[in-house]
C-alpha cells in the first residue's frame, strides 16, 4: 500500500466534509470545546453567535422543579433532581448551563437536524427545553447518554423567535470528569457521539465530518499552519489545536484565562460582515464552566468585564431553594464584575416556547 494513502484519504474526506458546510447556509456559528487540564480540572467553554440580540439572562433554579416539555397533552412530565445555572435564550430556553453536579449542557445551531415527526402519542419535550432536562436529571455524561439512549421522548421544534424558519440544534453535554458527548437528529434519527476524546464542537457540518475535519488537521499540525476564518471548519481546527495546546496548569486562575484566550479566539469579531457568508453572525457572549470548582463565567462583547457565578455558594435546596434571575440587559450590556451571586433577584421562572 502507498504509504501516503491513509493521509491523502483523510485530506479528501476533511475537504469534503468542508465543501459540503459550504453547501449549506450556515445560519448561526457557535463553537464548544472542553479543556482538560492538570489536577483533574475540567472546563468547557462556548460562544455565543447571533445575528441579533438573544435576549439572554441567567437563571438560577433550585432541586424540586416540576417541567413539562411543553408538547401538548403527552408532554414529558419530571422533577428537578439538580440545581442549575443556566444562560436562556429569549427568556423562553436554556442555551446553556451547569448543574451542582458539574455536568454542563450546551445547544448549538445545526442546519442539517431533521427531528421525528410528532403524533403526540408518546412524551413530547419541546427543543427549548432539550439542555435543560439534561440539567435537571443527570450527574454524568454516561447518566444521559444511558437514559437518552432508550429514547424516553420525542423532541419537537418550533420556529425561531420572530423568524419564519424551525429552530435546529445539536446538544453538547460534558462533566466533572472530563466525558463528553454530542447529539444530534439526523434524518429523524438520534445518534449520539460519546468520548472523552470529542472535546470540540461547531456548527455544520454534521459532527461526523467534523472528526474527519479534526483527524486531517492532526496530520498537519497545527504550528504548521491553521485556518483563520470564520467559517465552522476553520474555528473547529483552531480550537482542536488550541485547547490542547494551552498549559496544562493547577492554577485554577490560569487556567480559565488560557480557556478564554482560546473562546476568544474562535469568536466572531463584534459588526463583522463576511463576503460570500452573510449569515456567519458576531459573537454576543462566552461562557467558561470550572466544573471541579462550580463556577460560571460570563462574558458580554459589550461589556469591559468577566463575571462568574459561585454554583457552591447557592441555595439549590427544594425546601428554601429560590428560582432567581440575573438582569443582563438589551445585548447584555449591563456591567457585572467579580462574583455575581448577589445581583440575583428572585422571580417567576420562564415557561419553555412549545407548542
């Protein structure tokens, strides 16, 4: 055999996994990578990426919640079993988050996602509240992937926030230990991708041809030469190469500031229009989860500091537990700085869009 055979067929399946993104119009861009670093920390880090404001706040919500997955009469019916911070999208979805326990959920754009057809005969859970039963319900990757598995719902979509178009999501789930998965519907099928190894995700194209995208890339490597657009195999590239290339520290401190170094540079630059990719959209905000220390940070493009929130120093107990929200503002420009545990308010909490 041609020793250059296995590289050359790597190369050809990566451009096809890149020419067939560029086939699609890629309507968000997002980018998640989880950093496993020295003293067994872990840390997961995501952009934010949207063409107009979010409209995101962060939400604490205790043990004990009873949730509905907001699909008609046979909706998915369970109670919390986890306390959870989490960053909603338009107050009617859980985008992001990470429960007492440290498992981290995140939803992110794929064009490609086709989900079952729903007859309303079997538990129904709306798309809004996908991250949010994982967060509800599970310690472990594995707890998911194992319950997830069995298909103990169908997941129903509905239309963007005033936008005549389906909302369409992968989900991303890692956690204390330094597991990971991603899930997705592919065709009306869930097919679930589960190993520590997977440790970056982007937007299209399907995750598949992502780690074909991320095995040519190794061959290269990546002080050779990386791509720099923003398209979602360039940032996936940059990422898969930065987040093992940072120190590997028991400096909590450190540590985060390589984890931002590295979202930062995956983001989409604030206003930027790209020729050719009109829907490539500006990053709105970054969040970096320390799973071993339970705490979660935030950062706006608008606002000049990193907040995080302490997940120790909150009552998630069902007895006394409160759900509170922290008021991040239009484009999420209020100004947090340091902790920000004390700048929750006690409120309502928000019902998931279903249908």
């Amino acid at each position: 055999m041609n020793p250059s055979m296995p590289l050359y067929a790597s190369a050809c399946a990566a451009l096809l996994a890149c020419a067939s993104m560029l086939a699609v119009s890629t309507a968000q861009a997002c980018t998640r990578f989880v950093y496993l670093g020295a003293g067994g920390q872990v840390v997961t880090a995501r952009s934010m990426d949207w063409k107009v404001d979010v409209g995101t706040n962060l939400w604490v919500f205790p043990r004990g919640m009873k949730r509905s997955g907001e699909a008609g009469p046979n909706s998915a019916q369970w109670t919390s079993k986890y306390g959870s911070v989490i960053a909603s999208g338009y107050d009617i979805s859980t985008t992001d988050g990470m429960n007492e326990a440290g498992l981290v959920a995140n939803v992110l754009w794929l064009v490609e996602s086709s989900y079952p057809a729903y007859d309303g005969k079997t538990p129904g859970l709306t798309l809004a509240a996908w991250a949010q039963y994982a967060l509800d319900n599970f310690a472990t990757v594995q707890e998911a992937v194992d319950t997830l598995a069995k298909e103990p719902f169908t997941v129903v979509t509905d239309n963007v926030p005033g936008e005549a178009r389906l909302a369409t999501l992968h989900l991303s789930l890692s956690d204390a230990g330094g597991d990971s998965a991603i899930i997705e519907y592919i065709d009306g099928k869930q097919v679930i991708h589960h190993s520590r190894d997977y440790q970056v995700m982007t937007n299209s194209p399907t995750f598949d041809k992502q780690l074909a995208m991320e095995e040519y890339w190794k061959q290269i490597g990546g002080t050779v030469m990386l791509p720099g657009t923003n398209r979602a195999s360039d940032r996936f590239a940059r990422a898969a190469f930065y987040v093992n290339a940072i120190p590997k520290t028991e400096d909590p401190r450190e540590t985060i500031a390589s984890v931002f170094s590295v979202i930062r540079n995956v983001s989409v630059p604030l206003g930027i229009t790209t020729p050719d990719q009109p829907n490539i959209s500006s990053t709105r905000w970054r969040t970096v989860a320390d799973h071993k220390h339970k705490r979660y940070f935030f950062e706006s493009a608008l606002t000049p500091n990193v907040f995080w929130v302490d997940l120790t120093k909150l009552d998630f107990s069902r007895e006394t537990g409160k759900v509170m929200k922290l008021d991040l503002g239009p484009n999420q420009a209020n100004i947090y700085s340091g902790m920000a545990n004390g700048g929750f308010k006690q409120a309502a909490p928000f019902k998931f869009l279903g249908i």
